[in-house]
C-alpha cells in the first residue's frame, strides 16, 4: 500500500514554512474526493471549513504564533466524538440529524492545538460492533481490498489513516475498537490508560450503558508510532506527565511474550516473525500469561479492585507484553455480514477492561496481502514505556 508523509515529516516543514497547511490540506481533501465514493470513510467532510482553517493557521505561523506539531495538520474526528454546530450521528439513524453546540473535549484540544479537522469519520453504529459493515450511512470497506472488512467500530478512521484522507484520528476504543480496525488497514491503533484522554462530549446528553463506560478509552489512530506520541503528548501533556515512577531504562526493560493467546495459523506464524525482529532491538524477553481471566462482560463488581491489582499481576517480571492484535486474519464481508462482532476482540479486550495502555503495530501481511498487527501492552499509565516499543520495533521493521 502507497505510503503517506508522517505528522513528524510535515510539522517541521510547516513551521520552517517550507510547505504551506493550504498545500497540505488541499493534498488531503483530494484524497478524499477520489476514495470517498469507494470506501465511505466518511459521515461528514468539512471542505470549507477546513480551507478556512488552513489558511488562518498558515497566517498564523507566519505570523510567529505557532502552537506546536499539529498546527496545520488534518485530523478526522470518529463520529462519536460531538463537534460544536458540525452533525455528530454515531452512525445511528435516530441521530442523523443531531447537532451539538459544543465541541467533545478532546477535540477542542485538537483544535486549541491548531489541528483542522477535515470530517466526522464513519464507524459501526454506535460503536456495536467489530466489522464496521453496518452504519446508517453505508458500510466502511477495507482500503486495501474492499471484499474484506475494515474492522471496527473505528473503520471509517482507519480507513482514512491508511489512504492519506487525513494524518491521524481521535477515536474510541470500548474492546478493541480502535486497534482492531488498525490492524485490519495497516495502520498504528492506540488506547491509553483508563482516564488519560477524556471522554466528555461523547454523544453528550444521550443515554449511555454503564459498562460501556468502564470500558471506554480514547483512542488515536496514525500511520506511525511517531505520530501516535505527537498526538498523545497533545492531548495530556505527555512531557508533564512523564513515565510512571520505577519507568524502566531502555537497557533493563523486559518483554513478556504471551503464550496464551488465540490465534489461527497464519496470525500465529506472522507473530513469530514480528518476535523475532524485536528481538533484535536488544531486549530480554520470558514467555508471559495475557490476564484475560477476567469477570464476562459486564460484570464491574470488581473491576476497580482489579484495575489497582493488575500491575504486580501481570507486569512483575515484565515492562510490557507483546501478542496478536487479532485473533483471526481479516474477514470477508461476505463472511462477516450481519454478525456484528465476526471480528473477535479475544486478544483485545482485557486492556479494556483492566485499563492498560496498549498499541496495534503493523507487523506484516497474511497469504492474500491483508495487514497483520501486533499488540504491545503496558502497566498503567506507562504509556512511555508502549510507545517506545512500538517506535523502536516500528524503526527495526523498516
């Protein structure tokens, strides 16, 4: 699949002003105006009013006052998310018609940083689902053969990631739904820790389920690692924040390689392939246990209690652990069609529930050319330790 430039390639030269956010953005809502009809990555695109901030964010930077690695670069904006007088649907057909007056927080971030949202992106209704085939808007495809699914409920943003539509998104993840998607595209899926990215002004005033809310963390969607810790630094001041006490150096950090995921053979044998890269970054590794024996679904009764025990559970003789993003290589839509969660969240969703920041990288193709990922996992609030795993791996496999 073509490569696109990197947040981290173009925000020095938007700066420099060797390229202009005009320029940039105009790039961007091309791609967009070629793809849309295809994949439907998105509900809303925000043509004008993203020419309109380019151009203020141009004169701004002319002008001296630069805000920082986002400022002229295009986001999209996961339909979840509300946006001050711009539609926000969910995809939901009661909600097509939907405006809020304010802007999530979040992405008021985003925007206080000088990104231009270009558009809402597509998703699974509501959020309910693991294949983004079913949206009140029509189904997002997969950018790399449309016959098979984008993964969800984040598909319309990974969609977009991987094909140039915009630099990076702001998404949700409840039980994978930001890193299945990335898996699914080729692209880079984050989740922070349980609280770290806000929520408010997620369909604000509209009734939520109580374990949705446990389970729900922000996420990011970009092409790189890179890009991924620019725009977490933006939305929590990363610098000020710093790694948790005890952060391991990079010379003594520990990846536990876990041995009791699913995984069909060919997600098996791509795993293999991305343990042994890393291990040529240099770090010792030990066989590890995945905690996914937690409570089923909805059952929270414990789930504070657990969120506290779950470093010296999981993490006290590891930094980080390393296992498939996917349990299966990507599906068909022919296969996934109506069955809203074909895709399986079983190596995803225990990050969820027990809070942990965790990271979908590429880490190759299946038989038919489909994108594999790879999943690092981290304690909580260690978000450094995630990201530079997922950078250094991400600068072996180049």
């Amino acid at each position: 699949m073509r490569a696109f430039p990197r947040i981290a390639d173009v925000a020095p030269r938007l700066r420099a002003r060797d390229i202009s956010a005009v320029e940039v953005v105009e790039a961007c809502l091309a791609r967009i105006e070629e793809l849309q009809p295809r994949l439907n990555a998105f509900i809303t695109v925000l043509t004008e009013q993203a020419r309109e901030q380019a151009r203020q964010a141009d004169e701004d930077i002319r002008a001296g006052r630069y805000l920082g690695p986002l400022h002229g670069i295009p986001v999209g904006v996961k339909d979840f998310y509300d946006t001050a007088n711009v539609r926000t649907t969910a995809a939901f057909e009661p909600f097509r018609n939907r405006v809020p007056k304010r802007d999530a927080e979040a992405v008021a971030t985003l925007k206080d940083a000088g990104a231009i949202v270009v558009g809402k992106t597509n998703m699974h209704q509501l959020g309910t689902g693991t294949t983004g085939l079913e949206s009140a808007f029509g189904a997002v495809r997969n950018p790399v053969n449309d016959a098979y699914i984008p993964g969800g409920s984040s598909s319309g943003s990974a969609a977009a990631v991987a094909t140039g539509m915009c630099y990076a998104t702001l998404d949700t993840d409840a039980i994978g739904s930001c890193r299945l998607p990335a898996a699914c595209c080729g692209v880079v899926g984050f989740k922070s820790t349980f609280g770290a990215i806000g929520l408010k002004g997620i369909l604000e005033g509209e009734k939520t389920d109580e374990t949705i809310l446990r389970f729900a963390h922000a996420g990011i969607t970009t092409r790189s690692a890179d890009d991924t810790a620019i725009m977490f630094q933006t939305l929590t001041d990363l610098e000020r924040r710093g790694a948790p006490s005890g952060a391991p150096a990079s010379d003594t950090l520990r990846l536990g390689i876990a041995d009791n995921f699913t995984a069909d053979a060919e997600i098996a044998a791509a795993f293999e392939s991305a343990v042994d890269l890393a291990r040529s970054i240099g770090y010792p590794f030990v066989r590890a246990h995945a905690p996914f024996d937690m409570p089923k679904f909805g059952d929270l009764r414990t789930i504070d209690a657990d969120r506290v025990a779950i470093g010296d559970r999981a993490f006290k003789d590891i930094d980080v652990l390393v296992l498939p993003t996917t349990a299966t290589t990507v599906l068909t839509v022919e296969s996934a069609t109506g069955k809203p969660q074909a895709l399986s969240a079983a190596n995803t969703m225990f990050a969820n529930y027990f809070g942990l920041p965790a990271i979908s990288v590429p880490c190759g193709v299946d038989s038919r050319g489909l994108p594999v990922g790879l999943q690092i996992v981290g304690r909580p609030s260690d978000e450094t330790t995630v990201l530079r795993v997922a950078r250094e791996y991400q600068k072996a496999a180049r």
